[in-house]
C-alpha cells in the first residue's frame, strides 16, 4: 500500500469530525511505534494540501526504560526533517516504586504519568492539539475492554476537549486498520523502535486484540462493520430503563 492511502483517511477523518483548524499547532504523541511514526511522517504531508494550515512537532516522553532506541527516532526525524523534541523523565523508578498487585507494573499509573509530562511539555511549546496514533482497531478493542470490565458501550472520541488542560486530543487515522498500517510502514521503510516495556504483549488489550484476530478469522466482515458501527447513530438502540426506581429492589 502506498502513503497516500494513510493521507486519503487523514483528510476524510478530518472532514467528518472537525479536528484540524486554521493555525493550530499540533503535537504528535510519539511513542516510537509503528503507529505514532507513521502519523508523523503523514501529517508533515497532509500539511502540504490540508484545508486549514497548521504547525506541527513531535514529543516522545522517555520513561526511562533501558535500551530504548533514541537515535532510531531521532535519525527518523532528521531524514524527514520533522521537529521532534525528547523529554526524558523518571516515570520508570516511579512505576518500580508502585506495581500492582502480581508485582508488575501499572499500565494506568504510567499511561498517567506520561500524558501529565506530555500536556505539559505541549503546552510549553505552544500546542493546542495533541494527536495520537490510534487506529480503527484500537477503537473496536476500547469499546469491547469497556464493555467486558467497564460495564459501559464506549470507545474514545476522534476529537476530545480536555478541560482541565485546555488541549484537545485528536486521532487521525481513526479510520485505516492495523494491518493497513503494518503493510505500509513495510513499503514505505518507516521504522519502528523495538519495544522494551516489560508488559508488552501481556496486558488486557492485548488479549482483546488475539480475541478479535480469532473472530475476524470466522466472519471476515465483522472488522468492517464494527467500524462502521462505532459512528452509526442512526440505528443505535440500547435499553432504556423506566422504572429505576425499582432498580435496587431485591426479588
């Protein structure tokens, strides 16, 4: 596949839902995957034909894990000549200092900890956005997570208001697969630096994602229509409770 399918599904997620305005400066959230790097590299792009002109610039949080590839990124950004700036912390002692209950440690603590050093690291380079690299795939895993521990039907917005940080986060390759993703980083020799977090592979979206490769495999369709789901308003139809008065009444 080539690049300007991932350009092709900026441009329309941003024309559904809004998420890139006149002058905004935005702040890629690289992680060094696949997924984040390949959103850099696109959005320098998009910038070239994009509706409304914006800035661009790229924050990777370190959190201190051992062998971390820096110089793959840093090289990464220096051959498109993309701004990037690395912000190295101590989140990693911290995370060490607090494990959960099996000794490992806190997804959510460090997902936390991160996005505090990344809003504010935004905000001092004059950001308004910030945008994430999650894909379709990643919205369907959200919403069956929330579903199986959460008790609620949800996923996350393609654009969404912080308050508290007056920021608003944007995700625009909401609507290209995973595996469009792999295929194209391959073609296209965007590089990915080797994970290190010691729970990769073992966390609970994981699990969600080798469930849906298993259901995907039966009903083939299923992948498509779950995305178009996620935006279906029209046909949504969920209980509606009348009486939840009695909702506490044991029989």
């Amino acid at each position: 596949m080539k690049i300007q399918s991932v350009l092709r599904a900026i441009r329309k997620a941003d024309q559904d839902f809004g998420l890139i305005e006149d002058n905004d400066k935005i702040c890629v959230a690289l992680s060094g995957g696949k997924d984040s790097m390949l959103l850099f590299v696109a959005l320098s792009m998009y910038q070239k034909f994009a509706p409304h002109p914006f800035s661009l610039c790229g924050i990777h949080v370190d959190v201190g894990f051992e062998d971390f590839e820096h110089e793959k990124m840093k090289d990464f950004a220096k051959q498109y000549n993309l701004d990037l700036h690395i912000e190295k912390t101590k989140i990693f002692d911290i995370l060490k200092l607090h494990p959960n209950n099996k000794g490992k440690i806190q997804c959510s603590l460090c997902s936390t900890l991160k996005k505090g050093v990344l809003f504010d690291k935004a905000k001092e380079f004059g950001c308004n956005k910030i945008a994430l690299g999650h894909h379709g795939d990643d919205a369907i895993e959200t919403l069956l997570l929330n579903m199986v521990h959460g008790s609620k039907i949800a996923t996350f917005q393609p654009k969404q208001y912080m308050s508290r940080m007056n920021m608003y986060m944007i995700r625009p390759m909401i609507y290209l697969k995973e595996q469009e993703i792999i295929d194209i980083c391959k073609n296209n020799q965007i590089p990915a630096v080797r994970r290190v977090c010691p729970n990769d592979g073992v966390t609970q979206r994981q699990q969600m994602k080798d469930i849906l490769h298993q259901f995907y495999r039966q009903f083939p369709q299923a992948q498509d229509n779950f995305l178009n789901a996620l935006a279906n308003q029209e046909q949504l139809s969920l209980w509606k409770k009348e009486n939840s008065e009695f909702k506490d009444m044991t029989i």
